[in-house]
C-alpha cells in the first residue's frame, strides 16, 4: 500500500489558508495545513479524481 508525504496545494495562497493532500491507506487524506494534528477528510481516490476533474471544467 503507498502512503505519501503530506503536499501542498498549488493553489494555496500565502496568507495561510492552505490545503494539504497525501495517498494514504487506499485513499486521499486532506488537512488543514494550519491545523496539523486535527481532523482530516478521507476519499476513496477515485471519488477525489472526479472531485478535481469536475473543478477544473468549472475553471476553479
């Protein structure tokens, strides 16, 4: 099973409002970088690629 480091969004600004993603246990975890040992969000990846696949035909 891969597990990845914690990644940064792209498109997190510099004011610290920021999103990090990882592969972990079969799927794709989501934090709040500001908040690092609270709670994160789980999907399984094929629901996270339509997630962003659907973003980005809305130009987001």
């Amino acid at each position: 099973m891969l597990n990845t480091r914690w990644k940064k969004s792209t498109k997190s600004g510099h004011n610290g409002a920021c999103v990090e993603a990882r592969l972990f246990a079969g799927a794709v975890e989501v934090r709040d970088s500001k908040n690092i040992e609270g709670p994160t969000l789980q999907a399984p990846v094929q629901e996270w690629a339509g997630l962003i696949a659907a973003t980005k035909l809305r130009g987001h």
